[in-house]
C-alpha cells in the first residue's frame, strides 16, 4: 500500500514514517518545510536503510499535489501538515485558517478527484477545551479557545460532513495528547523553531544549557503539586497509533475519533524531576505566573484506542524522558548538528 505523509519532516510525521516503513508500507512525503528541514528525511533514510520519496509542496496548491498524485496510486493519505503554534495562531488567525482549513479542503479535494478516500487525520487534546473532569473521553463535549485548536475543530467537522455525503471515505479522527521524546536511535526528534513553547523541549534545552532555567507557569494551580498536569506520550508509541490505524481503516464503517494518550498525568515540576533523572543534568526552574489560557489538568481515557486499534502507549516517563534526553544530547542544535 502507498501511503501519502503530509507533513512528513516534521517532528510526529518523521518517526511515523519509520515505523510506516517497517511495517512495510510503501511511503511518499509532501512536505513544504516551513516548519522541518530535509535533514530529518536524511537521518529517517539512515535508519530504515532506505530512500524516501519526497515531494516539496504546499496542501494549498492543487498543482503540488496533482503532481503526487497522478504519478502515483496512493490509496492512503496520513495528515500531519498543518502549523501548530497557539500564540503564533491568536496573533495571525488568517493564516492559521488558510493553512491548515483551506489546506486540508484543498487536500481533500484533490484526493476525491483521484479517488483517494481515506484519510487519517491529526487532532489534539486541545479540542476538548477545559474538560470538566478527567480522565477524558472521545465523547466529551468540545471547544475551542485559539484559532489553532478551532482549526482542528473545523477539519475533524469537515472529514465529518465529507463522510456523510460520500460513505466511501474513511476517516479516523486521532486526538493527540502531549507528544515528547525521540527515536532510541537519537538521531530524530522534534527540533522547534526559536525559543520552545512546549515544555519538554525547553527542559532539555536548559538541561543541555542552551536556557538558564525553566519557567513553570503556575504552582497554584488545583493539582497535587499545583503545576499543569498533562498527558505525555512517547512520540514513537503516537507513530505506531498511526500504523495500527491504517492497518484497520476497512474495518470501520463510520467516521473514527480516537484519543491517542497514556491515560497518566504528570505535573511539570513531576517532568523537570524525571528529566533530571534521565539525564543526569540539573534543571533549574522559576515559578512564573500561569500561561494564559493553560488549564490545571488534561489526560486521555486511552481505553478506546485499546478496544478499537488494539493500541496502547508502551513506553513510560523513564523512556520518554531518556529519548528526549539521547536526541538533545546529541543533535544540540536539532536537524543543524553535523550528523
Ligand atoms: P511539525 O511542525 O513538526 O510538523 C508539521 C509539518 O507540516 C512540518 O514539516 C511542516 O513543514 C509541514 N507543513 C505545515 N504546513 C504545510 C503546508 N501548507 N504544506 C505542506 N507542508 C506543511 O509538527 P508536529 O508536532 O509533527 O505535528 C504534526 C501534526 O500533529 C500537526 O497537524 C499538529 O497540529 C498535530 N498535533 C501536534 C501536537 C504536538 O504537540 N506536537 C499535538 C496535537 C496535534
Ligand atoms: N509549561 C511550563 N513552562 C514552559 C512550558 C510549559 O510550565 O516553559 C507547562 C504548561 O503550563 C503546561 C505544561 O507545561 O502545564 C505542558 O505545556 P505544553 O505547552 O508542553 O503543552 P500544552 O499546554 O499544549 O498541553
């Protein structure tokens, strides 16, 4: 089968595509690189051994992935690309809506003119705004509070009409919790632009001393330790999501939507603590003010994951926070570290 991975230099897609590959599905990747680098599909050659077919393009231009897809059969397409930066998407709503809304009509589009019909799509926690309790379930009411996790709303709720007015399309729904770590080889791994906004990319930068320290954003909050608690999942038991949903996507007869998460919760200062440990470095840290628009606590019910893909996250903090680790250690300035 030839899966098409929009977004496949990118930090999710790129550890998808090697387990893609080694389950034996053939690959191609359509990527613009506003958000990676080629030197991410380099270093995925090097460890499955093999080239990667890969197209620069845009999901907006219809001449990109025409191009992909009329010199190939492609019976799949996973999408990843998209951009992903709250702050970023309050202050610039337009171009968050065209890349990732737009985009993914776009990518549709094309993909029923070539009679493409299935399609997994990347959703997030964020979607189900501040849950009035945990752990959380798919069924859970959703909201939105940023242009970026309203784009998710908008996409999960036009896969869902397109579904309803053609039933030949398959679509599953994968809601994200909070992706961390890296391949054990060390040599991906999620390489953010700029200062990280996320929180495990900042604590192994400042483990590595490229921060001074780490600001955590609240101790007051309603937890055991008062900082955020969230979801962290390792970003290759997230990739094999993927695969197990695309092993299964005949199987369904309705539109799937499906929490991808641990089911435990760590807090931040939980985090900066294992991190220490993984990595044998101190973090140190600062109490700041709460992040706007952050919420207390946020992870999945994973049980639906289990029952319908028979999946579930193998791999704990330790790992998590040891991957991380080896990829920082090792790739100090990411994808731009001579290999
Ligand atoms: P990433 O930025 O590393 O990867 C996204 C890739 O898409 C990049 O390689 C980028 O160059 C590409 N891209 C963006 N716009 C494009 C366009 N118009 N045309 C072609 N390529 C384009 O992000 P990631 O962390 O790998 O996330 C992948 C997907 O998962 C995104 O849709 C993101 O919103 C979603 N997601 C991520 C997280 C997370 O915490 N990382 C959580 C939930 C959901
Ligand atoms: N966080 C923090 N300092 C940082 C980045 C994040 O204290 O520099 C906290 C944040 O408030 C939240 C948790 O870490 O409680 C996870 O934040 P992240 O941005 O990684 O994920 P999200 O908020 O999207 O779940």
């Amino acid at each position: 089968m030839k899966i098409l991975v929009t977004g496949g230099a990118g930090y999710i897609g790129s550890h998808t595509v090697v387990l893609l590959i080694e389950a034996g599905y053939e690959v191609i990747v359509f990527d613009n690189f506003c958000n990676s680098s080629r030197e991410s599909i380099n270093r995925v050659e090097k460890i499955v051994g093999q080239k990667i077919t890969v197209f620069e393009g845009d999901i907006r231009s219809r001449d990109d992935l025409g191009k992909v897809f009329s010199s190939n059969k492609i019976d799949a397409v996973i999408h990843f690309a998209g951009l992903k930066a709250v702050g970023e998407s309050v202050e610039q709503p337009l171009r968050y809506y065209d890349n990732n809304v737009n985009g993914t009509v776009i990518l549709c589009e094309v993909m029923e003119k070539y009679n493409c019909k299935s399609i997994i799509f990347s959703s997030s926690a964020t979607v189900y705004g501040d849950p009035h309790t945990t752990p959380i379930l798919e069924s859970f009411p959703t909201s939105a509070t940023n242009p970026y996790g309203r784009s998710k709303l908008f996409i999960e709720e036009i896969l869902r009409d397109l579904y309803v007015s053609d039933n030949d399309w398959k679509v599953i729904l994968l809601r994200y919790f909070n992706p961390v770590g890296a391949h054990n080889s060390g040599t991906i791994g999620e390489d953010p632009n700029g200062i990280p906004n996320n929180l495990m990319p900042f604590i192994a930068q400042t483990a590595v001393g490229k921060r001074e320290y780490l600001s955590v954003f609240g101790d007051d909050y309603d937890t055991p330790d008062g900082t955020g608690v969230r979801d962290y999942i390792h970003v290759v038991d997230l990739a094999q999501g993927h695969v197990n949903a695309l092993d299964r996507l005949d199987d369904f007869s309705e539109v799937m939507t499906i929490n991808l998460g641990t089911g435990k919760g760590y807090s931040v200062l939980e985090m900066v603590k294992a991190f220490e440990k993984a990595s044998g470095k101190k973090v140190p840290y600062k109490i700041a003010p709460r992040r706007a628009g952050d919420i207390a606590t946020c992870f999945a019910d994973p049980s639906y994951a289990k029952e319908v893909l028979d999946w579930e996250a193998k791999r704990g903090i330790e790992e998590m926070c040891e991957d991380g680790w080896l990829w920082q250690s090792q790739n100090p300035d990411g994808y731009l570290t001579k290999s």
